[in-house]
C-alpha cells in the first residue's frame, strides 16, 4: 500500500470528478482528486446549455469554481496524470507523475477525447474559441440556428449528426474527411429529402479565413459558418483496464450499474467515461450519484461517526 491512505481517490477534474469530490468532501470522506488538466469541458468557449447561466458561462470558468468549491469543504487536488492504477490489501494504489496514494475506493471520471479534423493545432484552438469548430450539436446546436454548417464525417455516424442539425438549418453540408461518401438508396432518399449536400473527400487541412471555416476537397473549397466533426471520440479507459474492469462493448465505455459501481469492488465510474448522454448536466449527475454511492458502500464496512 502506498500512503496516504484515502477514503478515495477521485481520477480525473472535470464536471463529474469535482461534483463526486464536492459531495465527498462534504460526507466528511478524505480524498483526493488526480486532475490532468485536458477535460473537453475546458474546450467550451462559452455554454449557454447550462441550468442557472442565462448569460453563458465558459468551460475554464465553471471548471474553476467548481474546483474552488470543492476546496472550500476540504478536498484536494493535484495537477497530474495517473498513470498506473493497481490493486492492493486496502483496495487500490496509484501513481502519476508528481506522486503516489491509496485509497479505499477509487472514482475514474477519466472522459474521452475527441477525434479532430486535418487541421493545425494551434488554429483548431483558435476555431474552436471563435465557435468556428463545434463538438456538440446538443450543446450548442441552438447558435447555429439558420447558419451554414457542415459536418465532416462519413457512414452512419456522419448522416445522423448532419441530421439532427438539420432541425436548426436548412443549410447543412455533409463532407467525407477521406473517400467518397457511400450511402444505400434508402440513406441518400433521406438526404435528398431533407436537402442535406453530399460532399466527397478527402478535405486538405482545415483553415480560416475572416469569419468563416475552409474545407477543401476534390470538388473544391467549402466555406462554412461552423463545421462538426463527427469522426467519433475514444474513451479513456486504460485505467479501467488495468483492474480488469468490464467494458462496453464496442464502445469500450465503462460498464457500471444504476449507482455507478463497476464491475470491481471498490471502484466506480462517472461522466463521459461511462456510455451515456456526454453532456455536462448528466456528468454532474453520475458524479452525485457515485459520490453518494461510494460513501454509503465505505459506512457499510465501517461506521462513518463524527
């Protein structure tokens, strides 16, 4: 076992990890939060999908006051990567760069990634600040209201965002990142029916001109109010794996049961990590939940007192 001993470690800061150490710290457990500072929430240039901001709110602000909340009731948090997850006599040991703890119960709300476009790095932050390059239709759908969008994808994960957009405007543009678009008979009547533009790749690396986004393909430059990769994301689960925990399926999601435990005693998942609705409502929500979990799972092995 490595010391110190906590009730729990919390791996990863993002919506769930800081809502699951809020409560945590507030059932008077002892914890820890591992954070390595690359939560998507932090990506959000400003959200106007979150309850009790009518004015919006970005991602690096509502991180930060979650984080100052937590504090305040005692939890803390160190700035690093686990990078090796184990099990041990008292429940589990980790290690990241800038130290090493146990715990009795560990919390992964470790999110996921998100496949990016050819496009520099640099100028992918800066369209995604400018809302040049969205993420999230159901986060931010709503501000593209009557735009012109295209969605960058193929296959059916492709058509069905380019779809679900389409309910905001009549001006979306399917583009293929690399061969040519190969839809059935029964998918391109849908298309022509909701007057979606079929686009063939393979698009060039993206760039920005003034107020617009560049895609270009063999059949020429595209300009676009805002673009939507649909390329997919990857879950991050080598943690989960090294424990032997159970996934997903194709999805490679952590399986967990109605109150976030998974198939490991003692460990528990939360947010985008676990297959669901990646939206930062829901990740606050499985946090609670894992939180309350954990604490009532830790009183049944010995009395919590005061």
């Amino acid at each position: 076992m490595t010391e110190p001993l906590y009730d729990c470690l919390v791996i990863g800061g993002g919506p769930a990890g800081l809502t699951a150490a809020l409560y945590l710290a507030r059932f008077h457990l002892s914890l820890k939060v591992v954070d390595a500072g690359d939560s998507r929430a932090a990506m959000i240039p400003c959200t106007h999908n979150h309850a009790g901001f009518p004015d919006g709110i970005s991602g690096e602000e509502l991180l930060a006051r979650m984080r100052a909340q937590a504090e305040k009731y005692g939890a803390s948090i160190a700035r690093g990567r686990v990078t090796r997850l184990d099990r041990d006599r008292e429940g589990f040991s980790a290690e990241w760069g800038g130290g090493a703890a146990g715990a009795r119960t560990i919390l992964l709300a470790t999110g996921v990634t998100n496949r990016r476009p050819l496009i520099d790095e640099a100028l992918h932050d800066e369209a995604v600040a400018r809302g040049l390059i969205r993420y999230c239709p159901i986060c931010d759908g709503f501000e593209v209201t009557d735009r012109k969008v295209g969605v960058i994808g193929n296959g059916a994960r492709g058509l069905a965002e380019a779809v679900f957009l389409r309910g905001y405007s009549a001006d979306i543009s399917l583009v293929a990142p690399d061969a040519p678009h190969e839809y059935d008979e029964a998918d391109r009547a849908q298309i022509e029916r909701l007057g979606i533009t079929l686009i063939d790749g393979p698009c060039q690396p993206i760039e920005i001109d003034d107020n617009s986004i560049l895609v270009t393909t063999a059949e020429g430059e595209h300009r676009f109010d805002s673009v939507y990769p649909a390329l997919g994301s990857d879950t991050r689960v080598e943690l989960a794996r090294q424990v032997g925990a159970k996934l997903a399926g194709e999805t490679s999601c952590i399986t967990v049961d109605a109150h976030q435990r998974t198939s490991i005693p003692g460990l528990y998942a939360a947010g985008d990590v676990v297959i669901g609705l990646d939206q930062i409502s829901h990740a606050m929500g499985e946090g609670g939940v894992a939180a309350t979990t954990i604490r009532n799972d830790l009183a049944k092995k010995r009395p919590l007192l005061r």
